[in-house]
C-alpha cells in the first residue's frame, strides 16, 4: 500500500496553534539522532520541515494535507 504522503512531497501541515504552513514531507534517513529520538513511539508520524523557516516537525497524517487540496486558498489567506 503507498505511503499518503511520499518523502520530497510539499504539504500543508497544521501544527500546535500555529496556521496551516507549507512544508516539506523529508525522508527519515536525512536527519539527526536527536530528531529521530522525538518520533512520537507507536505513531505513523510525518517528519516535516516547514518553508522560511529550518525548523522540522512530527505530524500525525490527519494534520497534513496535499498541496494541492481544496481549501489551499484558506490557508494561504491565513498567513
């Protein structure tokens, strides 16, 4: 079964109580020890790094949609 949202993937991902942010879905093997030690245990997790910005996030799928999805235009209004 492929993965929802594949490594290289930009997204828009909904994190904390920031707005819905562009990002980019990155490949586990690219990062440190020290982020990899942050998965949340028992999660099927997405390693995220948002754009402006070098910061990287763990988001559960249900806080991730595609670039592309209806409501991008909300979001980019919310920035």
């Amino acid at each position: 079964m492929p993965k929802l949202f594949e490594p290289n993937t930009v997204v828009w991902v909904k994190y904390a109580d920031y707005p819905w942010w562009p990002a980019l879905v990155i490949p586990e093997r690219t990062t440190t020890q020290d982020v990899l030690a942050q998965k949340p245990r028992g999660t099927d997790a997405i390693l995220c790094r948002f754009f402006g910005d070098v910061s990287v996030c763990w988001s559960k799928p249900g806080n991730i949609k595609k670039w592309d999805c209806q409501r991008k235009n909300k979001y980019k209004k919310k920035q």
